[in-house]
C-alpha cells in the first residue's frame, strides 16, 4: 500500500469509463446522496480558499500547524492517492459474503471523519511538502481529482455494494462507504482550513 502512495501524485488521476449499462448496484437515491456528498464537500472547500491572497493562503497558526495552501495540498494528495487504492482494490472480484467483515455505517465514517475534536497524524506521503509548482496547480489538481471522482459515481455501473475494500482507517468497507470516506475526509480539512481563518491573527488582505 505503502508503494502505491509513494507513486500516486505522478500517475493520471482520470481513466476512461466504461459506458453505462447497469446502473442497478445501488438505489437511485444512494446514488444521488453519494453525488450531493461529493459536490457539497467540493463546493464547501471552494467557498473556503476563494478570494484568499498569498499572505491569508500561507499564514499559519503557529509554526508547527499548517497553512491554508498545505491543507488544500494534503487534501488534494491524500484524494490522488486514496482513489488510486480504490481503483486497485475495485480489480478484485465483487463477493457478497466479506459484506460480513463491515463494522461501519456511512453516518460513523462521515461523522467520524469530519471531527477535528480527534486528532491525527498524516501518513509522511500525505504531507505537504510543495508537491505542486503553484497553489494554483494544486486547486486544478483537487478539481481535476474531485471531478473525475463525480463523473464516476454518476456513471460506473461497478457493484459498489458488494466490491469490499480495505481503508487505512475503517478497515473493511464497501466500495460506496470508500468514496463517502474520501469526501469526508476533504471535510475534515476544510474544517481546519476555517480554523485557520477564524483566528484572531489571520491576515485582513
């Protein structure tokens, strides 16, 4: 797994899709609340970083936490890198009896995610350490990352339900929950990009 992380930021994030023909493995509403998951946690970063200026996007905190320019960062690595898993890990044949080994609901995986009362460490592959040239480059990588991930769950007809994945922090989840969890997590900084700004030494302009 290790391996995979070291290399994802160089590899294509999108892949071309197979045309739909079976869009069944799930409801039409587990489908579309997976789609508003991914478009409202899109949406709330964007509204979080728009109109920053270099000064407001670099301020940290304190020296040892990061800036707002680091978390979009370790946010846009850590989606690269998570959806390349899933996509290794959705090769394997769909079983419906590992269904067994799921231990968390949706709700828990957002929940869980998105609370910055528990705190956490990055992996070393997810720190940001100016992985892209610009801060721009970075927003394009997140959009190029976030928007491939959208056009998949609108168009796969890959049994979500019944393809079990391993994530690094769940364990044993379907391929839904999975993507739920990339999202979730992109959340989750978000928060902390907010935290940034509320502080009360956070550049005017």
């Amino acid at each position: 797994m290790k391996k995979i992380l070291l290399v994802f930021a160089t590899l294509p994030f999108l892949a071309a899709f197979t045309p739909v023909e079976n869009l069944d493995n799930i409801t039409k509403k587990e489908r579309k609340e997976a789609l508003n998951y991914l478009k409202s946690t899109k949406k709330d970063l964007l509204n979080a970083v728009k109109g920053l200026s270099e000064a407001q996007l670099n301020f940290k905190t304190a020296p040892d936490r990061w800036s707002i320019a680091e978390c979009l960062e370790h946010i846009t690595l850590s989606e690269m890198g998570l959806w390349q898993m899933y996509r290794g890990g959705m090769q394997q044949p769909a079983d419906p009896a590992k269904r067994a080994g799921i231990k968390v609901t949706n709700e828990q995986i957002i929940k869980g995610l998105s609370d910055r009362s528990r705190k956490a460490t990055a992996p070393e592959v997810a720190v940001p350490k100016g992985t892209f040239q610009s801060y721009e480059a970075t927003f394009a990588a997140f959009n190029k990352s976030r928007d491939g991930l959208i056009e998949y769950i609108k168009t796969t007809d890959a049994d979500l339900k019944n393809h079990t994945l391993q994530h690094p922090i769940f364990k044993t989840v379907d391929a839904r929950q999975f993507i739920l969890a990339i999202a979730a997590h992109g959340k989750r900084h978000t928060l902390q990009i907010e935290e940034v700004k509320a502080s009360p030494n956070f550049p005017k302009q």
